[in-house]
C-alpha cells in the first residue's frame, strides 16, 4: 500500500501576492478602504481554550495586525477591550461582531492614546467592563512616509513619538499596578528597527526604541511574575500601508524584497501574540519574536 500523500501549506503562496494600486487612502486608514482587503482570521483562525478566562486591552484592535489578535484572543477564551480612534469605529465594530460570536465580552474603547488621561481612562474602562487585565497589547502606531528629513514636520515627529512611544508609556504604567502575576505585556516593534527605510526615520525610530523598552521593562517586571515580550512584524498588509505609511509608488510591488516574495497578512501575526500572551511561553522574557517573511534580524 503506497503511503498517504500530505499536502503542506507552502508560504511562499500560501497568500497571493499583494499588488494595490498607487492610490493613497486618508490617515489614519480603514479597513473599508483597503483593497484588496486583508486576512484577519475571521474564516480560518481555530482556538483551542489557551487563553480561557483572561482579559485582553489591545490598542489598535479595531484593523490589521491588532484585529487578528483580537479574533485570535476571543477564540482562544479570552475577553477582549479593543483601544481605536473614533474615525475607525466601523471597522472597530466589524471586530466586536467577530470577538462576541466567539461567546465573549468586548469593551470598545475610542479614543486617542497621544493623551496621557485618555490611557488612563481606557485601563479603568477595560478593567471595569473586563472584570480586570491580565493582558496588554500596546499595538497602536502611527507611520507615515516622508523621503526628505527637511520636509518632516515637527508635528509629523512629534504625533508619531507619541502614539508609537508616548502612549505605550502610558497605558503600561497605568495598567502595571493591576496586573496579577502571570500576566503578560507584549509590543509590536517593527523589522524598521533594525533595517529601516530612509522615508520612515521617524516611525522606525520608535520602533528602536520599543525594542529598548521592553527588554528594559521585561528585567523590571520579570520578579513579579509579569512577563514583557514584543513582536517584530515585516511587511504586513494593513490599512497602515495605503493611508501615507508607504510612497504610492511602492504600493504595487510591496512586500516583494522579503525572502517569501510577498507581504504577510495580519492572520499570520496572531499567533506569534497568542504564543507570547499564554503560558506556553512562561520561559520567554524580554524577546522580540520577528514575523518578517524572512528578512533578517539580528
């Protein structure tokens, strides 16, 4: 009897490549307007009960990589509050849809995380319609492209340092005096850290300095049983990308310099957090798990 033949996901065209237009979408981009549309796990992401009972606040839950953590969260048993600007509330909506017919709780949260009382007003929203928080995603950035440093606005700079550094500052010291132990925090970092594009100086400055944060954090949470660890994501698809995050002119062709020949989706992503959110990972602190379709890392 010949042997069974097993077919294999390959990666390579596991998803199709992704070639949208040069069309640019308005900051700070949404899922509606994204085409081709992204994966978020919705039809594919099966949980198996490896988050039952925890309480998750992810910012930037409401699209991309923060919407597939969220999807992937809920079906794993996890309640979720998801952090977005008021202008994403549809796409924030879509989301919640998906989080309750896994048969948990959500907790929509608008708002601006640049606002250090905000932050503090989202942990004890979450906290009171979560029951608490055992997990914190700081996932929410901002990147928009500009090829001449002299043509970089002080106000560009300064709103990106404050929602990709400021805010993941202030929603961690307001969340930290209420984590138990066994909690965990996990950052999205970016491979712009450590092979950045010269358009992104700013974005991929904050993105160095997140790695710095949390393997700082990590020494200084790791005694009390709180475990900090972020993810490096390469090219991925989201409304990030559209909305000024690359120059049109790349659009066509993004993701195609990675050794898989193709950007990732956000489906891809989730796992990498609910790895690094569940007790699996109860060894691993202060590690940036890189999701880059292989470009390297050092």
């Amino acid at each position: 009897m010949s042997p069974t033949q097993i077919t294999f996901d390959n990666p390579v065209t596991r998803y199709p490549k992704v070639e949208p237009a040069e069309d640019q979408v308005p900051e700070p981009g949404r899922e509606s307007d994204l085409e081709p549309k992204a994966d978020h796990g919705e039809d594919s992401y099966v949980g198996s009960g490896r988050l039952e009972g925890r309480k998750a606040l992810i910012t930037g839950g409401d699209s991309g990589i923060g919407a597939a953590v969220a999807i992937a969260f809920a079906r794993e048993g996890a309640d979720v509050a998801l952090v977005y600007l008021p202008a994403e509330q549809e796409d924030a909506n879509h989301i919640a849809a998906q989080i309750e017919k896994a048969g948990r709780t959500c907790a929509l949260i608008p708002g601006d995380l640049k606002d250090r009382a905000f932050c503090q007003v989202a942990v004890e929203h979450a906290i009171d319609t979560l029951g608490g928080i055992d997990i914190l995603v700081n996932n929410a950035g901002k990147q928009v492209f500009c090829e001449d440093i002299t043509l970089l606005p002080d106000e560009q700079f300064d709103d990106t340092m404050r929602t990709n550094i400021y805010a993941m500052f202030y929603l961690t010291k307001a969340v930290v005096p209420h984590l138990p132990a066994g909690s965990t925090i996990i950052n999205t970092t970016s491979v712009q850290a450590y092979l950045p594009g010269s358009q992104l100086v700013d974005y991929a400055t904050t993105k160095a300095a997140i790695n710095a944060f949390s393997k700082a954090l990590a020494g200084q949470l790791a005694p009390k049983g709180i475990r900090v660890n972020a993810v490096a994501p390469g090219p991925i698809w989201t409304p990030l990308q559209p909305s000024e995050g690359q120059p049109p002119a790349k659009l066509p062709k993004f993701g195609e310099q990675t050794p898989l020949g193709r950007a990732g989706q956000p489906a891809e992503l989730a796992p990498a957090y609910v790895f690094l959110a569940s007790p699996e990972s109860s060894y691993v602190v202060g590690e940036t798990l890189a999701v880059t379709g292989g470009m390297p890392t050092p």
